[in-house]
C-alpha cells in the first residue's frame, strides 16, 4: 500500500476503534434499567476503559519499538474483538466490567500504532500534514460516535450497539491483517518492555518533558471544558438539549478543521514555533472562555470555538516532535505521552468539578489556563535551549 492509503487506514481503524469510547454514551441511563445497578456502576463502564486505555500505553509502547507494530497490533485487535463480542453476550453489570477492561486493553494499542507508523511513514512537512488528516479523522469518531449510537441503541439496546462495535471489530482484524505493512526499521533500540529508566529517559528529555507537560495540561482543561459546557448552557441560559448538541458538533467541526490547518503553520513556522504559538494561544482562549461563560450565551459559543481552534490546530505537533526526536524507540516516546495526556484527561472532570464547586468559572478555567501558559513558558525554555545546543554543535 502507498503511505496515504495506509493513513487512511489507520485513520478508519483508529475512528472505528474509538466507538467503543462514546457509542453508547446516549443510553447509560437505559443501560442502568436493563442491568439494574447503580449510575455509579454504570459509569464504571466508561471509567474502566479510559484506566485500561491509559495503563496500556506504556506497556504498548517499548513492545512496538521491539517486536514490531503489525505483530503487536493484531493480537492487540483480536483481544479487541473478543471484548467486544463478551460485552454483547453479557448479561450481568460485573461481567460488563470485565469485558470492559478487555476492551479497553485491545484497542490501547490501535493509537500508539498509528501515531507511530505516520512517523515512520512519512518525513518533514508530509508528516504533519500526514499528522492532520489523521487526528482529523481521529475528531470524527466523538462527533458521529453519539448520534449514531442513540440511533442504534434506540432500535435494538445496548446489545444492538455491543453488536456494531464487535461486526466493527471483525472488520477491523481483517482489513489490518491483510493489508496493514510493517514499517519498524531494523534498528537497535533498548526497549524490551516498560523500565522506570525509559520514562524517567523521555520526561527529562527537554522536548520530551516540555511536549508531555503541555499534552497533560491541555487534555486536563479540555475535559474541565466538555463538562462543563452541557451544565452551562442548561443551567445559566437554559437552552434545550437540541441546541447543547448543535454547540458540541460546531465545537467538533471547528476541531476538525483546525487539525488540517497545523500542516501549514509548521510548513510556515517550523514545528516547534507551532508548538509554543498555538499553545500560547489556547492558554489565552481558555482565559478568554472564562471571561465570557457567564455573560452571554453567543460569547460562550465564541470562545468555545477559539478554544477548539487553538487546540486542535497544536495537537499534530505533538507527536510530530517525538517522532522526530526519539526515532529508534517512537512508540515508547508516544506511549508515555499517551498515558500522562490520559490522565489529565481523568483528572479535568474530578479536579475542575471541585475547583469550580469552591470558586466558580473564574478558578476552574484560570488554574486551567495557568497550567497551559507554565507549561508553554517551561517549553519555550527548554526548547530554546535545545535550538541553542544544536547551533553549538553544527
């Protein structure tokens, strides 16, 4: 396959992966009356997927630099299927969990491939251009993912949306099998599973440590965000729940966009100047947003909008600079930054819920834009720094 079919690929298996992330988020209350258990069992349905997710990336990651990406890949989608088929079968909330957990660990290793392979794939401003499309089609599976799960699961159930998820999940072993190439290079590299070595390698690397402070920060003030907007918009301007779904998929068009417009400004500026703009800017939209959440319903749209933009127009740069920097062992580098970005992820909702609870708008969203602008003051340090090294060296 050429290297643009092959993205495509990754791109289809990796949206078609994410499902299992969000179909099913319109029937939890549904799913709570069928299997009879608490909304906090329930929710443990979503959680233990995301912890597994996390888990998994650094356990991934050294075993893709060592065996391979297509040989870790497949039995990785085969554990994904299986899951996905024992969700459907399952008729208890426990055995839900359990297969759950499954699921969670099969499709870990679907984004630390991807990411990797594009950086084996493709070079210079082809793989950010590469990095683009993909996280493009990455932000296409939570703007379908509910609409077209509440239409599945209003027909049939939870278990007609298990039953797509694990057809998607055949379809998926076979496609990769069959056409997914191996691009590992026989290079050394010293991973042979996760070390406290290798993570303590990359986090003081300085663009490692500066790209994994500004994915965690970033991540962490995103979930703040997509939680916080649905209670905004019903309890301070009371708007329907047609109107709330009509902001997230202009938020989600918006982050799609922005994602293809990364290529240009790294073509334009270089990576690691697009890096420390764009998340410069985002720390900024996040004070914006908070300046604005209770003022009027059209500068909360606004800003919403500016935020998604200064996001999604940053993220292909960060895979793009580990790519570059940690060649030999790329998955590894990647996998570290998924699991910290992950945790971020859990920690926006727990911690920003609390912030909000103790000061309002104004402390969530400020501590949430702090955070952005230390970690892009920490990587325009550090990176500078690393620019002034090279330029010793040569």
């Amino acid at each position: 396959m050429s290297p643009k079919k092959v993205l495509y690929l990754l791109g289809v298996t990796l949206m078609l992966g994410m499902f299992a992330q969000n179909l099913f988020m319109p029937i939890l209350p549904a799913m709570q009356k069928e299997f009879q258990t608490s909304a906090t069992m329930i929710n443990w349905t979503v959680s233990i997927f995301t912890v597994m997710l996390a888990i998994m990336q650094i356990i991934y990651g050294p075993f893709i630099d060592r065996f391979g990406r297509k040989r870790v890949m497949i039995p990785a989608l085969i554990l994904y299927t299986i899951a996905s088929i024992g969700c459907y079968l399952v008729d208890s909330i426990y055995g839900l969990l359990f297969f759950r957990a499954l699921q969670g660990a099969g499709f870990a290793a679907i984004p630390i491939v991807a990411a990797t392979i594009i950086g084996d794939l493709f070079t210079g401003i082809q793989r950010a251009s590469a990095m683009g499309t993909y996280q493009m089609l990455l932000a296409l599976s939570p703007a379908l993912g509910p609409l077209l799960g509440g239409w599945i699961g209003g027909i049939g159930g939870h278990s007609a949306v298990f039953l797509f998820l694990a057809i998607c999940a055949v379809f998926l072993v076979g496609i990769n099998a069959t056409l997914l190439p191996e691009t590992k290079k026989n290079q050394a590299t010293s991973s042979g599973g996760f070390t406290l070595r290798s993570f303590r390698n990359i986090l003081l690397h300085p663009v490692g440590a500066s790209v994994i402070l500004i994915g965690f920060s970033q991540m962490y003030a995103y979930y703040c965000f997509l939680l916080f907007l649905p209670v905004q918009l019903t309890n301070q301007y009371a708007v329907s729940v047609e109107i709330i779904g009509l902001v997230f998929l202009l938020v989600s068009v918006v982050f799609i966009i922005s994602s293809k417009l990364s290529a240009v400004l790294q073509n334009r500026w270089g990576t690691r100047k697009t890096l420390l703009v764009t998340t410069g800017s985002n720390a900024l939209a996040m004070f914006l947003f908070m300046t604005a959440a209770d003022v009027s319903f059209l500068l909360l749209v606004i800003t919403s909008t500016l935020f998604a933009l200064t996001l999604g127009v940053g993220m292909p740069a960060h895979t793009i600079l580990l790519s570059e920097v940690f060649e030999a062992e790329r998955a590894t580098s990647i996998g570290v930054y998924n699991f910290i970005r992950y945790t971020g992820m859990a920690a926006g909702p727990v911690v920003g819920a609390m912030l909000l609870e103790w000061g309002g708008v104004w402390l969530e969203f400020g501590m949430a834009g702090i955070l952005i602008a230390l970690a892009t003051l920490f990587a325009r340090q550090k990176v500078k720094r690393t620019v002034a090294n090279i330029q010793v060296e040569l």
